[in-house]
C-alpha cells in the first residue's frame, strides 16, 4: 500500500506554480486578441466582432481534439488551422452570395 505522499508545502506549491502559468498563458492569449483587435481596426477602422467567434472555434477545434486524441500538441497545431479553414469556407460563401464581397471581406479578415 505504498505511494507517493506529498507534504502540504509541495502541493502549494504545485498549486501556485500552475496558477502562475495559467494565468501566463491566459494573459498571452487576451494579449494576442487585442493586438489582433488593434491591428484590424488601426488599418482598416473597422471593428471586427468576428474575430472573436474565428478565434474560439479555432480553440474549440483544439479541445476536440485534445479530448478524442488526446495529444495537446497535435490540437494546438491543428486546431488554428482547422479555424482557419473554417473562416475561409465562410468567408467565402458570403462573398460569392454578396453583391460587395469587399465590404463583407473586411468585416470577417
């Protein structure tokens, strides 16, 4: 009946060193929304709210497949591009039923 005990100090330990990298790459995250939000806007001076929606079903795509396969670098690599894929297909439709495929371009780019 042996197993590993772990001292009151190393799991607070744990536990604020996996709340500190949590917190690290949550704030990456909202960091490169933002600067994608400032990027578009900047240039273009259109708010694009798609972005957002592109950038969750890219990381609903990684889940997915993290939770089937269940090998996180494969989902972080194929997530993203699986919502790009995504955003290409949709985008790509409007502007084939749109009589403006510019305007409705800048909105989703």
């Amino acid at each position: 009946m042996g197993g590993i005990y772990l001292s009151e100090w190393e799991i607070l330990t744990e536990a604020a060193l996996q709340a500190l990298v949590s917190g690290l790459l949550l704030g990456a995250m909202y960091g490169l929304m933002c600067f994608g939000l400032a990027l578009i806007f900047g240039i273009m001076r259109v708010v694009n709210f798609a972005q957002g929606d592109f950038m969750m079903m890219g990381m609903f795509f990684a889940l997915f497949i993290f939770s089937t396969i269940t090998q996180p670098w494969l989902g972080s690599q194929l997530g993203p591009y699986l919502g790009h894929v995504d955003k290409w297909r949709i985008q790509r439709r409007i502007d084939v039923m749109s009589m403006k495929p510019r305007k409705l371009s800048a909105v989703l780019s």
